[in-house]
C-alpha cells in the first residue's frame, strides 16, 4: 500500500498511456482491417493521454525532474538559497492552490456537458488537472518539510 500512494502518479499516467495505446491499436485495426471503423477508441485515446501528461507531470515534479535554471542559484550562499527556497515554495504554493481552486471550479460545471461519442461527463476529462495541482500541492509540502 506504501508503494502504491508513493508512486500514485506514475501508477495512473502508466494505466492511462497503456489505454491510449490500446484504443489507438483498436481503432486502426478496426478501420483498416476490419473495415468497420469505431469512433470511440479516438475519444476515449485523447482522454486517456490527458490523464497521462498530467499525472506524467506531476510524476516529475514529485521527482525534480521539471527543467529548471540554477546558474545563478549555485552560486549564491547557503543563506540565500534557503531564502530563494523557502521564497520559491511559497510562491508556487499560492499560485498551485489558486490554480487547483479554478481547476475544482471548472471541473464542477463541466459535469453537465457530455463527450461528443462516449457520453461522458466531461468532468472526467478534466480530472486529472485538478489532481495535477493537488498531488503538486502535496509533494511541494512535503518537499518542504524535508
């Protein structure tokens, strides 16, 4: 169970990009083999790729792995980078909790409008940007206490 919540991000972005692959693979078999060609495997292809970028992304930055500058950083002293941390983490902390804020907002109004093909709300589509910022928020807090 450990290992599951540790590595929940990656988890669900890898599920979601093995959906994509297998809705892309059975969409094209089945418009050019089979000549009967689906309309959903394309539907349900992007919304599982948008799972996959935003849980992808907050797989690496739980993992530092976002690209950043740190030319002028290194050679700052110990003090101001404590500083220029602690200042960074409050920074992106109000602007993750803001953003998730819009994102929840979003995400409730989209619910009453449909996918074109699946019929699903389209709140499921915009999920994983909600938990984006969610599991962003977390592991900055939990970056920060170390």
């Amino acid at each position: 169970m450990r290992f599951i919540i540790k590595n929940l991000e990656e988890i669900i972005a890898a599920i979601a990009i093995c959906i994509v692959v297998l809705a892309a693979f059975y969409g094209v078999i089945s418009r050019y083999i089979l000549n009967n060609p689906v309309n959903w495997s394309n539907e349900l292809a992007t919304i599982s790729f948008t799972w996959a970028v935003f849980l992808g992304a907050a797989a690496a930055w739980k993992s530092n792995k976002h690209i950043h500058l740190d030319l002028v950083y290194n050679f700052l002293p110990n003090i101001l980078k404590k500083i220029s941390d602690w200042l960074k983490f409050l920074i992106l902390t109000i602007f993750f909790v803001f953003s998730l804020y819009l994102a929840i907002k979003f995400t409730i109004t989209a619910y009453n409008k449909p996918t074109s093909i699946l019929r699903i709300p389209f709140s499921y589509v915009d999920l994983p940007v909600v938990l984006f910022f969610l599991s962003l928020i977390i592991r900055s807090l939990q970056k920060f206490k170390k």
